[in-house]
C-alpha cells in the first residue's frame, strides 16, 4: 500500500469479542490498541496520491501473546470494531483481525471399520487436523479389540493407517488425538446496525478482502488474518454517508449441531 495513503487513513479499533455471540462481548482493547488508536484524514480523490491496485494481502502469521489479553483457553478476536473515516472509491484500508483457538486440541473420533475377509490394515480417515502426525501420537482403543495399533498418517488423504483388524468383521474403534482448529473468516450482513449507519450498498461483499478465508491454527495460539476494504475507483454507485458490515468468524472443526459465531464490526464513514 502507498505509504503516504496509509499515514492519512482513518482506522480506530476497539475491542475484544469472546466466543458466544456477534459483537456482543466487548472488553477494554488491547493496550497496543488503546497506544495506537489515531484520527487522521484520508486524503481527497484529487490529491493524486494513488490508492492501491493490488489485492495481494501479506500471508497469515501467529503472533505472540500480549499483556492485558484474555485467558488463553478462551476463543476470542479482536478488534471488535474497526472504524474507517473519509473513505472514498478508489481508497483502500487495511487491518489485521487476530482469532485466538482456545481450544486444548484434545479431540476424540468413534468410528465403525468394516474389514473384507483377509484385511488386517484399514486408513482410516480423520476430521481434524493433527498436530503431530507420528504415528505415537494417536490412541486407537475399541471395547472388543485391545490388539489395533497407528501405523502411519497420510497428510495426502487425511487417514491414519490402523493395523490388528480381525478380517471380515465390523469393529467400533476411538481415535484420540491433538488438532488444530479450522476457522472460517467470511462477510456478512449485521444482525443490528450501529446507531447512525445503514446496511452496505448492494455488492459490497466484492470489496472486502480477506487474506485467509480458512485459517488452521494450533491450540492455544493466536493468529492475525489481513482483512481490506477497498472500493474500485470507478464506482458510480450512491452510498449512505455512513454504512456498516460485519466480518464474520467460525470454528468450523466445532463438534456439534451448533457451531458458535464471532463477529467484528466495520463502520465506514464517507468522505462528504
């Protein structure tokens, strides 16, 4: 991004939202947040400083835990919310949205293995995403056969090779293992609106790029996602002096019929 365009943006955060609902729990934000926090004008359309062309966002990176952050074994992100002044078509800004997994990692699979006559070894295949794919690091058990063993895990297909099978037989098996988490980072409509902006203009989803729409992260650990905004230069549509969208987050290695979703606000204020 130009240097001179990224000095004038107008970007505010605040905020931390813990798993359990959009935008709902906010806490004090994060002391590199609250030292950070700036209002500075975006330069006018004929200023002639360019906005940036490429939609090429820096890759994911973990970060390092902060003071004043929340307990690691809590689902959070943050900002909770992102405040952008003076935008116009053809700016863009930018701002990372950090998704910490909270989760232990400690995740267990039942699973019925069905063997032809002969068959001994069964790939089995697995939901999550292990932390460590030695074969010592998974625990087959059934309650009728303690003589089944790991073999090896193929990163390829996603199954762990299991041996001691008793041939043409059906048997109830657990797999136990450490997995990261898979997230999904995604656009949406708000729920609710902030007070004083309106939805988004129709077609907005187009503008907002995300870096990693499907982040695996470890256990326990942070991770910053790029997320933009920015507007073609040539858009001749009407838009609301101040609008608002949400970018939505979700476990989706969540095990259960209800995955529970995360939001950060983004309020876009136009330049009048």
């Amino acid at each position: 991004m130009n240097s001179k365009l990224i000095s004038a943006i107008s970007i505010m955060v605040a905020g931390i939202v813990f798993l359990g609902g959009c935008a709902q729990y906010e806490v004090a934000p994060l002391p590199s947040e609250s030292s950070g926090s700036s209002t500075q004008d975006l330069p006018s359309p004929e200023s002639n400083i360019p906005a940036e062309t490429n939609n090429a966002l820096p890759s994911t990176q973990e970060v390092n835990a902060q003071e004043g952050e929340p307990s690691i074994e809590k689902t959070w992100i943050s900002p909770g919310k992102v405040t952008i002044g003076n935008f116009y078509p053809g700016a863009r800004a930018e701002w990372p949205l950090l998704i910490h997994n909270g989760n232990d990692g400690q995740r267990s699979e039942d699973k019925s293995v069905i063997t032809e006559p002969g068959e001994t070894s069964v790939a089995v295949p697995l939901n999550g995403f292990p932390v460590d794919t030695s074969s010592d690091s998974f625990l087959v058990t059934s309650p009728t056969d303690n003589s089944l063993s790991p073999v090896s895990y193929s990163t390829v297909d996603h199954t762990l090779l299991v041996k001691g099978f008793k041939p043409d037989a059906t048997t109830i098996i657990t797999i136990s293992y450490v997995s990261k988490a898979q997230f999904s980072v995604y656009y949406r409509e708000p729920d609710h609106l902030y007070e004083g902006y309106e939805n988004a203009p129709s077609g907005s989803n187009e503008w907002v790029i995300i870096a990693d729409k499907t982040p695996v992260i470890m256990p326990q650990t942070t991770q910053e996602i790029m997320v933009a905004l920015s507007i073609p230069e040539d858009y001749e549509g009407e838009f609301p002096p101040q609008w608002e969208f949400w970018i939505g987050v979700t476990d989706t290695s969540q095990e259960g019929m209800i995955q529970a979703e995360l939001c950060s606000r983004w309020l876009i204020n136009m330049s009048v």
